[in-house]
C-alpha cells in the first residue's frame, strides 16, 4: 500500500469511528459479547435503520463482523486489533481534557474485559507482577511482545493454562496494550486472553452480562494477595452512561 492510500484508509477508518453513535457501538462491543443491530441501535440511541446504515460502515471499514445463527444475526468487534485501537483512543482522548474529572466507577477502573483480555487496575497489576518476578520479559524484536521464562510457563500452567495451545494460536501469544485508566500496560494477546479465562474459570472474578466490568469475588481477593501480593479493596459501585467505560 502507497503513502496516499495508507493515509486514505487511516482517514476512512478514523471517520468510522468519529461518528458518536457508531463510537457508543464500538465501546459496548469492548467487553467481547457480540449483539444485535436492536440491542446496538437502542445503546446509539438511533433509529433500526439508521442502526443499519452505522453497522454496514463499520463492517465495510473492517471493525465489526457479522455472525449469523438461523434467522439470528448478531456483530461483534473484528478482532483484538480494534479492542486496542478504541482504548488507546480512551487514553487519547483523556490526554486532550485539560480539566478531566473521571466519572467511571470504582468497579470498572479496578477490573474490566478489553475484548477478549483483562483491563484495569488489576490487569496493570497483574501485568507488572509477571514482569518483576521474571515470568515475562520484552522481546528482543522491540514490537512490544513478550517471551515467557521457564518459571512463567510453570507459574502459568499452574493457573490451568496450557501455554503450548496458547502459543499455537495464529495471533501474537503475548503483547503490551495501554490501559486507558492507568495509562500504563496491561497484558493482552493470546496469553493475556488465556489469562483472563483463567481467572473467571477459578471464579476469582466474575463477569457483569451487561458492561464490561469484572467484580473480584472473596475468593478471588484472597487468591490474589497470596500469589500475587495484590491487594483488592471494595470499589465503590456508582453506575456510568458512557458506553466506553
């Protein structure tokens, strides 16, 4: 791709986003569950056709796809790709606030899903913890992967993670993304995906059906200070209208 297409497409895909109602799509699609145009069209707060014309854009531009189950059809974000172009637009977009006062709640600022992976206080923890205790290190490629040690793969088949089926899958098995409310990185890619599923499987976190936020259990809290040295206080539980959050 040339230089003037490269930057004809950058601009087709960034007007996609722009457009509000289509962002508030995007954003309710973060937390890795894929919806109908109804349930899409009623979260942008437009019209079932107008839902139409914002999703086939979407899809034309290559953010969303369409699954479709009998007479069923249902759209989710393409792929983690897309999940970490939107927050690094969150952290973006807090940046350009010169007098940003943060009205998302406690409970998403402390764990939340970012497609198929986990975000938030906790995941920046997370990410941190397997970094200093020498289970991930930086690539030596410098794209902002990771290598796991011997004792990471131990420490994560101890969590029930098959690492070798991990690292099978086509996608990049461990990366950085940026966490826009601690504006430092979290653990994504395949291992931060297999990381998450973990945690939800041994009900340590359970998964809110209508947000992306992720509430610690007791279970989970103990856990987590014993391994991990991570110390969970209650969130305060203030609901947000922002679809991002």
């Amino acid at each position: 791709m040339d230089s003037q297409s490269n930057d004809t497409a950058i601009s087709r895909v960034a007007g996609a986003i722009a457009e509000p109602a289509r962002t508030k799509m995007l954003c309710s699609l973060m937390d890795g569950h894929a919806r109908t145009s109804t349930e899409l069209a009623v979260i942008a707060d437009v019209s079932a056709s107008t839902a139409s014309a914002h999703l086939a854009r979407l899809k034309e531009d290559g953010l969303i796809k369409l699954h479709t189950q009998g007479r069923h059809r249902y759209f989710s974000l393409t792929d983690a790709h897309v999940a970490q172009a939107i927050e690094a637009l969150m952290v973006i977009s807090r940046n350009a606030q010169t007098s940003f006062v943060s009205t998302t709640p406690g409970r998403l600022q402390l764990a939340r899903t970012c497609y198929d992976h986990m975000a938030g206080s906790l995941a920046v923890q997370l990410h941190d913890y397997f970094l200093d205790s020498g289970w991930l290190s930086m690539s030596d490629a410098g794209d902002g992967t990771y290598q796991l040690s011997v004792a990471g793969e131990k420490a994560m088949t101890g969590l029930g993670i098959e690492v070798e089926t991990v690292r099978a899958q086509r996608r990049r098995f461990a990366c950085a993304c940026l966490d826009w409310s601690m504006r430092r990185p979290h653990l994504a890619g395949a291992l931060g995906a297999a990381v998450l599923q973990a945690v939800i499987s041994r009900k340590w976190v359970i998964q809110d059906l209508d947000s992306r936020a992720l509430a610690v259990t007791p279970k989970g809290r103990k856990e987590l200070s014993g391994k991990f040295g991570i110390r969970v206080e209650e969130p305060e539980l203030k609901r947000s209208g922002s679809a991002c959050a």
